[in-house]
C-alpha cells in the first residue's frame, strides 16, 4: 500500500498516536508506555507485516531521551520510523521489544550501555561494551577528565 | 637501488643518529659491537600485533611488494618471549591498553618499540572527544620509533625500520644496562 493508506492505517491503530511525514519515511510519534502495543500490532496485522527491524537507535535529545525504531516489511516494502522519548533522565524507562524482534535484544543492550535507557522486560539487560565503572558515555551532559577539547 | 641500499645522506634524521654515537671505546670492544650489532639488527623478529587499519598496511609490507624480508623481519613470533620488537599497528583503546602492556611487559630484553601511524602518536583522528581512546601509546609503553601517517605507506614503515636499525647499531654492549633503565617506565 502506498504512504497516505499506510499512515491512515497506522492513525487507525490508536488515536494516541502522530503520525507526520517526514523526508524520507512516515514518522510515528508514541508514549512510551504503548510501544510494545503498537509493535505487536505492527508486526501481525495483515496490512502492515512489519517483520524487520533495521535498528534501534538511542537518542539524548539535550533535555529528554529517546528511542528510534526503523521498521521495514519483506513483504511490502514500505518502511516506517517511530520515535519516543521520556523527560526522565534518572530512570528512562521504555517497552523492550525483543520479544517481537529478536535482533532488539542487542540493540537494546547497546542503548542501556551508552545512553542508560531502561528497557522493561527485557530479558537479559546488561552493558554490551563497556565495563560497569564507566558512566554513559553517549549523554551530552557526560564528563570525562581525559578527554581532550580545544 | 631499492631501499635496502639506503645512503647515510638519505636519510631525513642524522643529528639524533649522531648524538647517540658513543665515541672512546677501546677498540676490541668496538669491534665487538659491530659485529653483534649488525647480528642483532638484521633479525628483528616483531611480535604479531595489530588492531587496527595500520595492520593491513603492515601485512602488505611483508607481502612480496614491499617486502620486509629482505630485512630480516618477516619471521612473526606469536609468543612475546621470542620476539624483539612490537610494532604497535592501530588505535589503542582503554580496554586494550592493559593488554597491550602485558604483552610488552612479558617481552624479553632487548626489546624495541615501534609506534606506527597516528593513533598510536597522540590518537589520531580519536584524539579529541573519544571517550574510549588512549591519546598515544607512549602514555603505556616507551616508544623507540614513530612513524606518522594514517595510515603509514609501505615505504614509510621500512624507512621506519631502518631507522630503528641504525638505532641499534649505535648500541655497545657498555651501555647495555642504561639502555634497558630508560625502558624502565614505572
């Protein structure tokens, strides 16, 4: 199907949703808590077969946090982008979706590492790269004495 | 030609060369010297380490191109006990640094190190704003050689290991044990 029924569907899903489009994909904007509603439904329903996840990007957006989905679909084609962010910079907290993707598994451990984004039921949450005596290194507000700037 | 004839005036760096000449050893003794030395410097075995970019140009020096056999060092020694230099090919990070030093550390004596491309120098392109990069090798490990570029040419690393060569020429076997202090780094 084509972009404009592609976002009709998706609006279709839950009213709590933004969809807008962006350069290159249809960009969803969703609360955190209605992340893993959403991408089971985009993963089963018949018009949509979201079946591959491309990545799973983390964010520190300066004041808040937040993840960025790529989703493709074999059968169809199209791809879609959602996006979600939390103003908790404590304890961000955001739905694993491991259990629809398997790949998000790795990607959710690599946010967890070096942006500390939670992901709840995650099965196995813990750094990827870094040992545990290291901050965050990805966060705009991390310090690091070594490091050299001009 | 070819660069294993290299001249003297060639040579980009004469005046450390000659600073490091020792001058009024007896004349038995130096020619000793000349003799081990010119043993020692013709079989440098390096110690196979690279992590990085710097190591596939390392790799195509030994290949038949540019070949670093005619010099006597294409027998890698996977074992740090058997082996006389390192060549610190690629980016050092903060998770190998600690075995980048072990593995120096369990070299034995004599030993030489040889910083190749920018990484290794100050970090590189990392230096600046890498949270996980060692801003030069020569903060672990005393360094013998650099060698700049990013990567450095094939004829840049032998010109590097002739440098190390002449280095080792000028060693007698009196200076043996202020040599291996300045390689004490603690």
């Amino acid at each position: 199907m084509d972009k404009i029924q592609l976002a009709e569907f998706i609006k279709s899903l839950d009213s709590d949703l933004e969809v807008k489009e962006g350069k290159q994909y249809t960009e969803v904007t969703v609360p955190p808590s209605k992340i893993h509603s959403l991408a089971s439904q985009l993963r089963e329903k018949e018009e949509a077969l979201f079946d591959f996840l491309d990545c799973i990007t983390g964010v520190d957006y300066g004041h808040d946090l937040g993840v960025i989905y790529h989703l493709r679909s074999t059968k169809y084609q199209h791809m879609v982008v959602i996006k979600s962010r939390t103003t908790d910079r404590e304890n961000p907290l955001f739905d694993s979706v491991s259990d629809i993707w398997e790949t998000a598994n790795l990607h959710e451990r690599e946010a967890f590492d070096l942006l500390g984004i939670k992901f709840a039921n995650h099965p196995d949450l813990r750094r990827l790269f870094l040992n545990s005596s290291w901050g965050f290194p990805l966060r705009k507000d991390y310090v690091d004495n070594d490091m050299i700037t001009w | 030609m070819g660069i294993k004839g290299m001249k003297y005036e060639e040579f980009g760096d004469n005046e450390s060369l000659e600073l490091l000449r020792e001058s009024g050893t007896n004349v038995l003794l130096a020619t000793i010297d000349d003799v081990i030395n010119w043993g020692r410097k013709n079989s440098l075995w390096p110690l196979t380490f690279a992590t990085s970019c710097c190591g596939i140009e390392m790799m195509q020096t030994g290949a038949p191109k540019h070949d670093f056999a005619r010099f006597g060092m294409e027998v890698y020694r996977a074992s740090p006990r058997q082996a006389d230099v390192i060549v610190v090919a690629g980016t050092i990070v903060k998770k190998m640094a600690p075995v980048l030093k072990r593995l120096y550390d369990e070299m034995s004596e004599p030993k030489y190190v040889v910083a190749m491309g920018a990484c290794t120098i100050t970090g590189g392109p990392f230096c600046l704003h890498s949270y996980s990069v060692v801003n030069g090798v020569d903060q672990i490990i005393p360094v013998d050689v650099y060698i700049p570029g990013c990567p450095p040419r094939p004829q840049a690393l032998l010109y590097g290991m002739l440098q190390l060569q002449r280095l080792i020429e000028t060693e007698t076997i009196k200076s043996r044990k202020i040599r291996i202090a300045s390689h004490n780094y603690e």
